[in-house]
C-alpha cells in the first residue's frame, strides 16, 4: 500500500498486522481522493478508525492543512505514527488513542471533511453520524465506508446523502451539507 499522489506520492505504508482492520484498496481510495481533491488544500481533516491513517495520509499528501487520526487498538496507533512519521506529516497531525464517539462528544474543533471506516456488523454508523455532523464545518463531507448491509439514512441533520456507490462488496457513501443557514 503507498500514497498515491501529491507531495508524499509513492511512500509505502504500514498496516496493523491481525484481522481487525481492513485497508481501503488503492482503486477505492483514489475514487474518493480524485472526487474530493479541490476539497483537501487548506483543510482540516478527521479520520475516525484510522487503522493505518492511509486516509488522512493521502489528504495531508494533496494539501490538507490539518488530519487527526482516531483509533482505539494500539497496534493501529503505532502503525499511523510511524507512517505519519515517514511521510512526513508529523507536524500536522495529531494521532490520538481513543473510541471515535468519545472523542467527538469532548472536543471543540470543527472538521471540513471526515473519513469514517468502523468495523462492519456492529452498527456504530448510524450512532456516529449525527455526533460526527455536529462538528462539521458548514461546507464539511462525510465520506463513510460500509458493507451494503448498512442501510443509511438519506439526511444527517443538515448533510444529504450526495452520492453513493459500490465498489465490490464495500459501498462509499458521501454527504454533503445542503442546508445554507447550518453552521
């Protein structure tokens, strides 16, 4: 696995060894980037379930200004560290141990695009969203990774489902804020 383009194009990346996290594929993550890339100069990124933080990795390579990188297993932890290490990001990233609901009900900073990849089956989506689209900036996205069991719903507070699509058996689902008067 390596970032695909920007200022830490080609640099390999690690990932946590054991079946816990599944890294996005590189096709998968170059639909999404390519989607969002005049979205990422200047941004403040969150990526909640981080596993080996390739997300955040690859905004920060296209121009982030900001990425914190959320995970609760420590081997997830390490293995973000040393690839924001070797990429060169460690000046603008923050790499917290932590649950992602607790984190997002304690802190105070406002997100422009969150990148949420939690574990399949256990239902964690629907109960983040809504926390998670609190702490959105007014133009902030949403991009959530899922298995086509999770059924969505089409409105988060102010973010609309824009766009969804399968990429064999995961789908990527983007909201957006629509609503002008949101903060």
């Amino acid at each position: 696995m390596r970032v695909i383009t920007g200022t830490a194009r080609g640099r390999r990346l690690i990932t946590p060894e054991g079946l816990d996290t599944r890294p996005t594929t590189d096709k998968v993550k170059e639909a999404i980037c390519s989607s969002l890339q005049f979205e990422f100069p200047g941004a403040n990124v969150i990526d909640l379930f981080a596993g080996s933080g390739q997300m955040a990795i690859e905004a920060l390579s296209r121009g982030a200004a900001r990425a914190t990188l959320i995970d609760a297993d420590q081997r997830a932890i390490n293995c973000i560290r040393q690839n924001v290490k070797n990429c060169g990001f460690a000046d603008q990233a923050t790499i917290l141990k932590s649950d992602a609901i607790s984190f997002l009900q304690r802190t105070t900073e406002r997100f422009d695009i969150a990148f949420l990849d939690p574990p399949y089956h256990h239902d964690i989506l629907a109960q983040i969203l809504p926390i998670l689209a609190e702490k959105l900036q007014k133009n902030g996205i949403i991009v959530c990774e899922h298995e086509p069991e999770c059924k969505l719903s089409q409105r988060i507070l102010h973010f609309d489902l824009q766009k969804q699509k399968k990429y064999g058996k995961i789908i990527i689902s983007v909201y957006r804020n629509t609503d002008e008067d949101a903060e």
